[in-house]
C-alpha cells in the first residue's frame, strides 16, 4: 500500500477546504436547524464531478475507487460538513447500479444521480429485523402478469422524501422458506413517488439536514425493469453495499473528529487565564494529543479498508475496525474539545457540541459498535459466535 497521495487524490482531499469558501460549515449548521436538505451545496458538489466519484467515465462519473470517495468525504468532514445523502446516494446506489444495473438501467439514472438531477436513498432498516437483516420481511412477488408487488415497511431511512428514487432490500423468498439464510434477497429500483407508497418522518435529536423516515409499501407495482442483478441474488449486491457503508461512515468520523481538534488547538492557542494560554496545560494538551493520535490511526485503518475495496479484496475486517476506531476517536475528540471550549463548547456561537450528536450516532448506526465486536471476535480472532 502507498501511503503517498497522487496529485489527483491531494486535489480531492482538499476539496471540502475548497467548497467551505463558498459553502461554510455555518450553511450547513442553518440546514440543519431548519431541517432543509442542503440543495446548493448538494449541486455544487455535483457539479464538480463529486457525487459520481465510483461511477465509471461512461456514464456520467469519474471512475475512480472508494479511497478516493474516502478523501472526499474525509475532506469534507475536515471543515465540519458531513453529508450523509452522500454516502446512502452516490456511494450505496450509483456504485450497485454502475456494477450490476442493465445498460438501460445506467442509462436512465447514472448521468442525471452524477449531475445531481435526481438523488437516490438506500432502504434497508425494517422496525422488526433491525440489525438482523437476514430476517426482513419486505416481500416482492410475481403478480403473474409479468410484473411484480412490493409491500412492507423500512425504517431510518435518510432523505427518503427528497429523493427521487431508492434502493429497496427486498426478499422474494421468506426467511422460513429458503435453504441459505442469505437465499432469496433482491434489490429493487423503486421510484420514491409510486402509487402505494408512504411516509413518515422520523423526528430524530440529532442536528442534520437530511431527515430520517419510516416507509409503507402496499402493493408498489414493479416491473423487470426495476430489478438490480437477479431476482434471488440480491444479497451479494446488498454484502457489497454494506463495507462502503462502514468505510465512508469512518471518513466522516475522522473527518469530525479533526474539525473539533483543529477548533479547539485555536480557541487554546488564543485564550488566555492565569498566565498564559490554556493551550499550554497539559491536561488539555493530553486529551487532545491522545484524540489525535487516536483519529490519525482510524484514518489509517479507513484507507487501507478501502484500498483493499478498491482491488476486490476481502476487507471485512478493516472495514468494521475503521468504523468501530473512527466513531470512538471521533467522540473523544470532540469531548477533549468541549474540554478547551469550557462553557463555550455549549454554546451556538462556537458550535463544538452540536458535533457530538452526529459522532455518537455514529457509534450506533448504520451498525452498533457491539455488533461490530462480534464480527471481530468471530471472524477475525476465532472466537465462537455469540448470538
């Protein structure tokens, strides 16, 4: 692995630097108290050739790999502009539909998802299943005329209203029924305005623009045109969403984690009490050289993850490592940054607290940290499975 940046990669790593000129963490922060997706932004980025990072050249994208998506969003995050539209849109749909989708199906919605015409979400979450996902219960089936019914329910899923269309987890074989647990998934392209379908908006405490929703599906007519890959063989597609889910996410984290401490190193360099600048206490330095070292290192782990995504190599483990370390640097940052801030770190004016509650979603979703240990200690030290 190259730990050297080519000139390209620098260039995307600085972008967020970049946008923040015209599009600074403070639009974003009025986004989301107003809970209005961040729309100028989202075409900026579009624009400039970012949302279709991992699509190929032919349609519409840049045809690069995920350590690129991975120093976009990181980049982002570095100024405190986390956008998860863009890791439910271009990273788990545009990517699927470039790799499994139809020639008509790329056609239709690659070049317009790349240019920012239509934004795509990505429904999996069910309020029973939850993190058992093996266990959904969204069923499509044959209607018989050629066609199929789509009905269900998916929960937390973000910016379902605002997008145009969304990636549906589906099963066409109950769980009961199948030989393989993982047999009888399939991946749906469903139109987010079809007859029988509803919404609900989540009311979630966390400040970000992109709303969270609960979805009905009664009797959404289908046609074969809307099927990703094979009926039956979705779950390969759903295992290759799921790694760049934790490696993106872990960007974002690092990325927070950074702002905070680069926000605090300044507040502590300029504030003075006593005789001198609090900067110069160890018992903030120490949190912080800590957080620091802590962050450095899950950047690390994210961009190997996704360099060994990028050469179709198993990467599991360093995906759900990179995501477990970057949720949890990315909270002690933000705590050892509240530290510098004192009663500051509270306010609306400096803006260090409304960090944490995106941090500690992180901790929880897409995947609960605990969750994640399971994996490593089954699947990577060899310990017995425990639920």
């Amino acid at each position: 692995m190259d730990f050297q940046l080519s000139e390209e990669q620098q260039m995307i790593y600085q972008y967020g630097a970049n946008l923040a000129k015209d599009f600074p963490r403070e639009y974003w922060v009025d986004c989301a108290e107003k809970r209005e997706f961040p729309e100028a932004m989202y075409k900026k980025v579009a624009e400039d050739g970012f949302v279709g990072i991992m699509v190929p050249e032919a349609w519409g994208g840049a045809g690069l790999g995920m350590l690129e998506m991975v120093l976009f969003q990181e980049g982002l995050s570095n100024v405190g502009i986390p956008l998860l539209s863009l890791v439910v849109g271009a990273t788990m749909s545009l990517s699927p539909i470039g790799d499994h989708g139809t020639e008509e199906q790329k056609k239709k919605y690659l070049p317009a998802g790349c240019a920012g015409d239509i934004r795509f979400c990505f429904a999996i979450t069910e309020p029973d299943a939850g993190t058992n996902t093996i266990k959904a219960t969204t069923m499509i089936k044959d209607d018989g005329n050629g066609g199929y019914k789509l009905n269900g329910r998916k929960t937390f899923i973000t910016d379902a209203e605002g997008s145009d269309y969304m990636l549906v987890v589906t099963r066409n074989e109950a769980y009961a029924d199948v030989k393989r647990k993982t047999d009888g998934f399939t991946i749906a392209i469903v139109d987010t305005k079809a007859p029988g379908i509803e919404m609900h908006p989540i009311d979630v405490s966390i400040p970000i623009p992109e709303w969270q929703y609960q979805i009905f599906f009664d009797d959404v007519q289908l046609g074969p045109e809307n099927i990703l890959g094979e009926i039956g063989r979705g779950f390969d597609i759903l295992f290759e969403s799921l790694n760049p889910e934790r490696i993106i996410l872990a960007a974002v984290a690092n990325g927070l984690g950074r702002y905070a401490m680069g926000r605090a190193v300044e507040y502590a360099n300029d504030r003075v009490v006593f005789n001198g600048p609090i900067g110069a206490y160890q018992a903030l330095q120490h949190p912080l050289a800590r957080a620091k070292t802590e962050v450095e290192m899950a950047s690390l782990m994210t961009r190997k993850a996704a360099w060994l995504f990028d050469r179709r190599e198993a990467c599991g483990a360093e995906s759900n490592m990179a995501k477990l370390a970057a949720a949890e640097a990315a909270m002690h940052a933000i705590d050892a940054s509240l530290q510098c801030f004192g009663g500051n770190g509270f306010t609306k004016e400096y803006g260090i607290f409304d960090l944490y509650p995106v941090a500690r979603l992180l901790k929880t979703a897409p995947i609960n940290s605990e969750m994640i240990l399971n994996y490593i200690a089954e699947h990577v030290m060899g310990l017995p499975r425990s639920y």
